[in-house]
C-alpha cells in the first residue's frame, strides 16, 4: 500500500493524457522538419523572382539549415545506439 503512494510505485495507467509517445514526437519533428524545408524554397523562389525581401529569406534559410543540423546529428545518435545495441552480448 505505501508503495503506491510513491512515485516510483504508480502504474503507467496513470500517466496524464497530455503526454505524447515518443514515436509521436519524432513524427511531429518530421513533419516541422519538413514544413521548415518548404518554408525556406518558398522564400527562396519568392526572393528569386522579387517578391520576398531579403531578410525573411536569410531567416528561413537559417531555420532551415538549423533544422537540418538537427535532423542529421539525430539521425548520427540514433544510428550509434542501434550499433550499440548490436554489440551488445546476448
């Protein structure tokens, strides 16, 4: 009984509506990701034929591009604990 009373003790029935699975939130990070990318061709395409200033354009190209980064050193930390997990003993 005074188990439940802990945090450590409480089932995972418990957890609050409003938390997300992680394969949700790597999904949402996709779909930003992506929405990032176009925002920043848009911009580009829009600048090229003089109709975007300058300054968005750069803005979005770095958000782009920061994204981007992300997107690879997740992609480089989930491809290390995959081999990780390959090493190790059965």
């Amino acid at each position: 009984d005074n188990l439940k009373n802990t945090p450590e003790g409480k089932s995972s029935s418990n957890v609050s509506p409003k938390s997300t699975d992680f394969s949700q939130m790597v999904k949402d990070f996709a779909e930003k990701a992506v929405e990032t990318g176009k925002k920043s061709e848009t911009q580009s395409i829009a600048a090229a034929a003089g109709k975007a200033d300058l300054n968005s354009v750069v803005v979005a190209v770095a958000e782009a591009e920061l994204t981007l980064n992300t997107v690879v050193a997740v992609r480089n930390k989930v491809i290390e604990s995959y081999r990780e997990i390959l090493r190790m003993p059965i």
